[in-house]
C-alpha cells in the first residue's frame, strides 16, 4: 500500500474466549468449548497436530508455535 509502513513486529494474539494454560508438562487449552477442532501450526503454516481435547500433545517442537481456534488464534513459545 502506499505511505510508511510499520516497523516489523508480532502482532498480539486474538483476544479468544479460551487460553492456553501451563499445567505440570502439558499446555491445557482453558475454556475450550466442547466439541471444537484446534489447529497447531509452525510460524511457516505447516500443520503440526489437530484435536478436539484441551489437552495439546506434550511432544511440541521448540520455538513459536500458533493455536487456532473457534474465534481466533493465540501464540505459544515452547522453550
């Protein structure tokens, strides 16, 4: 488009009626409604698991991963 642009950034995630909680070795989606489909992606797109539980598999790859959603998405850094 025409005009400046903005310096690069990550924007913030979607305000969503779930989030994503740390519990012991899991990531529990809180608030998930039942029966809704979650997607897990790579920064690159690629789909790296799909589920319908609150519960995200525990063998996550390291770095910056996306969880979408019904209403949005929200980011997720695994160290």
């Amino acid at each position: 488009t025409a005009g400046p642009c903005a310096p690069d950034h990550v924007a913030d995630a979607v305000e969503t009626a779930w989030h994503l909680e740390r519990r012991g070795q899991e990531w529990t989606l809180m608030n998930w409604p039942a029966g809704e489909t979650w997607n897990l992606y790579s920064l690159t797109g690629q789909i790296l698991a799909t589920g319908r539980t609150s519960v995200l598999p525990l063998n996550l790859p390291r770095g910056v991963l996306i969880v979408a959603g019904p209403g949005g998405a929200q980011r997720l850094l695994v160290q």
